[in-house]
C-alpha cells in the first residue's frame, strides 16, 4: 500500500513540479486507524488544498472489518460512521 502510494506521490510530483504532494495511508477497515489519519492530517496540515481517497477491498470470501462491518463495503463506509 504505502509503496504505491509513494509511486502515486512520486509521479504527481514530477508530472506538476510541486513538491509539496504528500501520501498518508491508514486501514479503512478500522476506525482508529481513519481516526488515527485524521489527526495527523489535522496536526501536519493546517489547510488542505487537495484530497484524493481512495479505498476499496475487493475479497474472494466475506469478511467483517474489525469493528464488525462487512469488508467489501466497510472499506468505503468506515470514514463517515
């Protein structure tokens, strides 16, 4: 995950010349984590021009995230619960 987020980043960064392009990666299956995110964007960001979320899990058995949603949507629903 983090190896292609710093790909993404590395490739913004070249194609628009600005520097200031940041990943910050965090299991959207588990609520801490998307909370444990938020405060560091809110700690290391005081403005954000710019967010790309991207998250999805596509499983070949179900599955519940740790905090008991069914995986597949619990990816995509967790940031606003």
């Amino acid at each position: 995950m983090l190896w292609v987020s710093g790909q993404a980043v590395a490739s913004i960064k070249s194609k628009t010349g600005n520097e200031r392009v940041e990943a910050i990666a965090a299991d959207f299956g588990d609520l801490n984590a998307v909370r444990g995110m938020a405060a560091e964007m809110e700690q290391r960001f005081p403005q954000l021009h710019s967010l790309v979320c991207n998250a999805g899990v596509l499983l070949p058995v179900k599955a519940t995230t740790s905090d008991g949603y069914e995986a597949t949507m619990g990816a995509c629903l967790e940031p606003y619960a």
